[in-house]
C-alpha cells in the first residue's frame, strides 16, 4: 500500500493587486538601470580615452574644477594638464575615479538586480532585500569618496580640490534611506512568513 500523496491539479496562488502592481513597475526601472549603468560605464572610458590619450581633447585639472578641452579651446590659465602631471599622481587620481565610478556603477548594477527581483514577484525575499543593503552601500561610498579621497589626492599633488558637491548630501541620504527600506523589506517578509504559518 503506498503511503505518497500525488497533487493531480496545479494549485495557483492568488497574487495580491499589489505584488501584480510591482511586478509591472519592476520592469521599466529594471531598464532604466541597466541603461545609466550603461552610460556611466561608457562615460568613464570617454574621459579615460582622453585623459591617457589625449590628442584633439584632453583632461585639464585645477583648483576649482576638471576640464575636457576640445580642439583649438584653451583651458583655464591655471590648469594642468592631466597626462602632464607626476606618474604617481596620475596613478592615485586613476585609482580614486575609478572607486569613485566603480561605486556608482555599483549602486546601479545592484539596484538594476533589485528591480530585477520585483519583475520576477520576489519583493520580500532575502534576495532582493540583499540587492538593497548592497545599493545603499555602494551609494554611501560614492558620496563620501571625493572627500575621503581628498587629502591622499592632495598629497601626491593633484591640483583638483573640488571635493565637495552638492548632491554628494542628496546621495548619501538615498543610501542611507536604503538601509531603512531594507530593514522594512524584512519586517515584510516575517509579516508574510507568520501569515503564511497561520493559514
């Protein structure tokens, strides 16, 4: 005698206009990601190209703010010139942007993962809530970066000592706001769990 239950219909559960709702929005900001994502990554390489390469355009540097030259403009009188700048300073500058952009492309690539997860249904799982934490990080460090940075850029004698901008607050904010909806996102799931446990 067999003892084995075998289910002989699927049984569908019922999805909440809610969770449909989010599973519709996810979609478009899954996108919307993946192309800033895009487009920081190709902006980087650009201002690469022309900081190492420079020819028709290049990087200019001084106290107040960074210049791409192009053609016959002339830069600030006292800029310097990028690639004519001490090997270790340009090696330090190269490390800093590119912590400074890997944190952005960061944040993007995990929130593009988090929208990602809500198209697919999944909006309190651990994973998305994972993807969240790891977006708010990335973000923090984008916006304390150039400041944190600042003083070893300075040592090794870059011009540059625009460090602070404006919407480094509004950044920092969105990162730590993060966090929150992370912690709401798990309250969400234990709510989810105990009804489920209920029923």
């Amino acid at each position: 005698m067999l003892d084995r239950v075998v289910r002989l219909y699927t049984v569908q559960e019922r999805q909440s206009p809610a969770r449909a709702a989010i599973r519709r929005l996810g979609q478009p900001f899954e996108w919307l990601f993946a192309v800033l994502l895009a487009l920081t990554l190709a902006g980087a390489g650009i201002v690469l190209f022309f900081a190492l390469a420079p020819g028709l355009a290049s990087i200019w540097l001084e106290p107040s703010n960074t210049w791409l030259v192009l053609g016959k403009d002339q830069p600030p009188a006292n800029a310097v010139q990028f690639n004519a700048l001490p090997l270790v300073t340009q090696l330090t500058a190269l490390a800093a942007f590119a912590l400074i952009v890997g944190s952005l492309a960061a944040s993007l690539f995990f929130l593009r993962a988090l929208f990602q997860c809500y198209r697919r249904g999944d909006v309190f799982g651990a994973v998305p809530q994972l993807f969240m934490q790891r977006a708010g990080i990335a973000l923090v460090a984008f916006a304390l970066a150039p400041g944190a940075l600042q003083s070893v850029l300075a040592a090794v004698g870059s011009p540059d000592r625009n460090w602070f901008h404006a919407h480094s607050i509004a950044v920092l904010n969105m990162g730590a706001g993060l966090f929150v909806f992370a912690r709401v996102v798990a309250l969400g799931r234990e709510v989810e769990r105990e009804a489920k446990e209920f029923i």
